[in-house]
C-alpha cells in the first residue's frame, strides 16, 4: 500500500478531528510512507495477529480522545 492509497488522507485534509479518530489495523509489513503517515497523523495502528481485547481497548481511547477540530 502507497501512501495515496490510504483512505483517511481525503478525510484527514476534510475533517482533521474527524480522521483522528480513525483506527488502523494493519496485517502486514508497511512502506516507508505509510508507516510516516502514520507517525505524522498520530493515528492509533493495531497490528495483526492481534487479541480482541486489543480492539476493544484502541477503540475505547479513540471515543474518549479530544477531537482536533
């Protein structure tokens, strides 16, 4: 995946408080302009092979984080 690809950009130059509070979950190795994506927005990134406890508790920070804009 190119960083283009990601589909929170459209979103994140749209509505900045909206995207922040889009979740990640990735499956595999990432290119270097995702994973600086990534690290610019903050966005939260679960990793595969993951637990459901994990989703749960990334979930339960995003809806208790203050939205940007």
């Amino acid at each position: 995946m190119r960083r283009d690809d990601l589909l929170a950009q459209p979103l994140q130059r749209r509505s900045p408080g909206l995207a922040s509070r889009v979740l990640f979950v990735t499956g595999g190795a990432m290119v270097e302009e995702v994973r600086a994506f990534l690290e610019e927005t903050g966005a939260p990134v679960v990793e595969k092979p993951f637990a459901p406890v994990q989703i749960v508790e990334a979930v339960g920070r995003l809806v208790t984080r203050p939205t940007s804009a």
